[in-house]
C-alpha cells in the first residue's frame, strides 16, 4: 500500500473528546488542511462511493455525475448494512474486480467499511471520509457513541426485530420518518428528506458492537469532509477523528449529514484532491 503522505498543515491544541454514533458548492466550505499542489500523470483512478445506514447509493448522484462529467468511472456498490465484517468483505470483493487505481470514498458507517475494506489492495491510493467513522483497531461504532455524547440519532432510533436465516431475531435500526429531516438531512428540501425517510435502509443494530480491524489510515493517506451542522456525527468527533488519522480536512459549514447531496461540490473537490496528490 502506498505510505502516507506528509501533511501540509497540523491542527493545534487539543480536541474535546466528543460525539457521535453509526455511522452520507457551497460558499461555505472552510479548509483546514490544504494537499500539496501536484500536477497528476497516469491513468484516472476508479472512484468508488460506499453508503452509509439509513441510506443508500442514490444518496452518490450528484457527486457521481460530477465525477462523470470529470472522466472518471464511478461504482457506488450497495452495501449490505448486515455486519461490519460481513459488509467490508462484500467491498473488498468490489475492490477485487477493479484494474487500476482507486480513490475509495465513504460516507457515514461507509467510513467504517472503506477502513476495514482497503486493508490488503495496493490499487487503493487514498481514502476520503465524508462525514463519516474512521475507527481506530477494535473500536466499535457502540463505543465511540459512548465516548461522543452530542448525536441527535439515539433518540431517533427506531428498533424492528427481522428473521435472521439460521433462526431468531435480528435487530434492525431505523430512523423516525418524523426526525428524520432534522436528523439526517437538514439542509435538503422537506420534500427530499420525506422521500428519505421513505427510502431509507436499515442497520443491522448488531453490526454497530463489531470491532474494527487494523485502520487502513495508518498506511494509506486519507482526506475529510467534515460538515458542521451533522446531528448524527457532530462535527466534533469528526475533527478528532480526522486529526487521529492526519486527514486533509475542509469543513462545509451549515452542512447536514447528506453533505454529498446538498453540497456536492465541496465532497467532489476533496476526491479530486485525494487523486491529485496521490496520482503517479
């Protein structure tokens, strides 16, 4: 895998241990730490989109058509939302069928499975994280909840069981449809959120206690969109979290959890910086 590239600029002082749970243009986008200026050679990697819960792939269209317009070639696989274990594998798989280099984005609990799907492919170049996870090794989605007070989502929560194949009962995480604009997507049109929260896939409750393998940040340099008004990662975490793993970080300020729907421009221009600098 490719080493991580020195960053340009380090935030100072110390960031309050704080917020969140699972886990996705504009004038307003404030950079806080800037890529190096490059000038890229070679072949256009493959950009690849992972969804977080309570969500699915068409939350990626605007950055896809963007990327598109741009040249690139885009997948947004469907992640399966079952297990953390389960859903890296299914990616790693996605990761397997592509020839050529990758910038691998995820948004929200997609932050969780690019850091555990990246581990063990030399085609992946760099890792964007869009208001998104970025566990550390053993680390679980419940704990960071508990360490990061702050998140609008526990109360929101609604639990279903669901037949799990081998027997029993599974427990699936939904968000009250009534929250869920407030929640989720608080800078999307009333009539958007509705169909959202319509729309909108599950978690597997189960899957948030799986602790996370070796971070694919310690050798692999990664960038951040960190979107200042999110109610399910607030923005506190992410900064600690992107501090951790020595992202290059630019904060959409207003922004809601959906920052790839409502501010497009400003995730595309991270993954086209992510390519810049790691482009040979």
């Amino acid at each position: 895998m490719n080493p991580r590239l020195p960053r340009t600029r380090r935030r100072t002082g110390a960031f309050l241990v704080t917020a969140a749970l699972l886990l996705g243009t504009g004038a307003a986008v404030a950079p806080v730490s800037a890529a190096p200026t490059h000038h890229p050679s070679g072949p256009k990697p493959t950009i690849v989109l992972v969804h977080g819960a309570f969500a699915d792939a068409s939350g990626w269209y605007p950055t896809i058509t963007r990327l598109q317009k741009a040249g690139y070639t885009v997948i947004a696989p469907a992640n399966p939302l079952r297990d953390l274990n389960g859903d890296s594998a299914y990616v790693s798989s996605v990761l397997d069928t592509i020839e050529g280099p990758v910038v691998l984005v995820g948004h929200s609990y997609g932050g969780e499975v690019i850091t555990n799907a990246a581990r063990g492919h030399d085609n992946v170049k760099a890792l964007v994280y869009v208001a998104a996870f970025a566990p550390d090794q053993g680390e679980t989605a419940l704990r960071l909840a508990g360490q990061f007070p702050g998140s609008k989502l526990p109360e929101s929560l609604i639990v279903r069981d669901y037949p799990l194949p081998e027997g029993g009962p599974g427990k699936d995480g939904y968000i009250d449809p009534a929250k869920f604009r407030e929640v989720f997507a608080g800078d999307l049109s009333a009539s958007e959120a509705r169909q959202m929260a319509a729309a909108q896939r599950p978690a597997s409750v189960f899957g948030l206690d799986t602790p996370s393998g070796v971070p694919a940040w310690k050798s692999l340099p990664s960038w951040y969109v960190i979107p200042t008004a999110d109610n399910v990662i607030p923005a506190a975490a992410q900064r600690f979290m992107a501090d951790r793993a020595d992202s290059r970080t630019v904060e959409v300020k207003g922004s809601s959890h959906v920052v790839m729907m409502s501010r497009p421009d400003a995730v595309v221009r991270q993954i086209l910086a992510a390519d810049r600098a790691t482009r040979r």
